[in-house]
C-alpha cells in the first residue's frame, strides 16, 4: 500500500489508519487509552513513523512505550 510520507518518514494519521486498515478516529481514541503505535505532536497534529506503523503492523510493538 503507498502512503503519502513526509522526507523524514512521518505520516499524518489519516495516513497511517490507511495503513494500518483502520479509521483516523481509531487511531485517535487509542492514542487517548496509550495504546497502538507510537505518534508524536507536531503543530498540534499528530503523526507517526512509517517505521514505527511497519512494526506495529507486523506485532512486534503492541503498546506505546510511555503507556507500559
């Protein structure tokens, strides 16, 4: 699946519930309970790593690491 990425690898969150298969506001309401892949704020939106969404995709990262 392509995604629209930033240079450095970020991807808004609609992008990443794109790639992920889910909706933006899934993403949000994890973000919310510290859960999902890791995203960081930037202006005041948030975005995620393309590396980060990889791994939480294929398992290996279940949990935002600040929410364990």
């Amino acid at each position: 699946m392509q995604v629209v990425a930033t240079p450095d690898g970020r991807v808004s969150r609609a992008e990443a519930a794109r790639f992920l298969g889910f909706r933006p506001k899934t993403l949000a309401e994890w973000h919310r309970l510290g859960v999902g892949p890791k995203s960081h704020l930037v202006g005041g939106r948030r975005f995620y790593s393309l590396e980060d969404l990889r791994a939480y995709a294929d398992g290996s990262k279940l949990v935002r690491p600040e929410a364990a």
